[in-house]
C-alpha cells in the first residue's frame, strides 16, 4: 500500500488496551471454540422456534 510516511515511523501497531481487548476476545472464541454446549443449549429453543416456523412456511407456500 505505499511506502510508510516518516511522520507515521513512531506509531505503535496496538495499544495496552487493544492488546487487552484482542486478548479476552481471542480467549473467549477459542472457549467457545473447546467448549460449546453451554452456547449450544442457550441458543437451542430459539434456534428450535425458528426452524418451526420456517418449516410451517415452507409447507404453507406449497
């Protein structure tokens, strides 16, 4: 993308906080990722309702 303006030379990628943020996000998808029944079971009756009601849709357009 071009060659970096000197006046730019200084500038740190991330700061602290970024570098916190980045961090819990990262070590709550990977919780996820390893672990996910608790997501699983707390999506589970709305995932449910919803397909319910696409599938009375679906049979109601034929």
């Amino acid at each position: 993308m071009g060659p970096v303006k000197e006046k730019n030379l200084g500038l740190k990628d991330l700061n602290w906080r970024e570098i916190t943020v980045f961090a819990v996000l990262t070590l709550f998808i990977f919780w996820i990722g390893l672990h996910p029944a608790p997501f699983f079971n707390l999506m589970g009756p709305a995932v449910e309702k919803l397909a319910q009601g696409l599938q009375a849709a679906a049979l109601a357009m034929h």
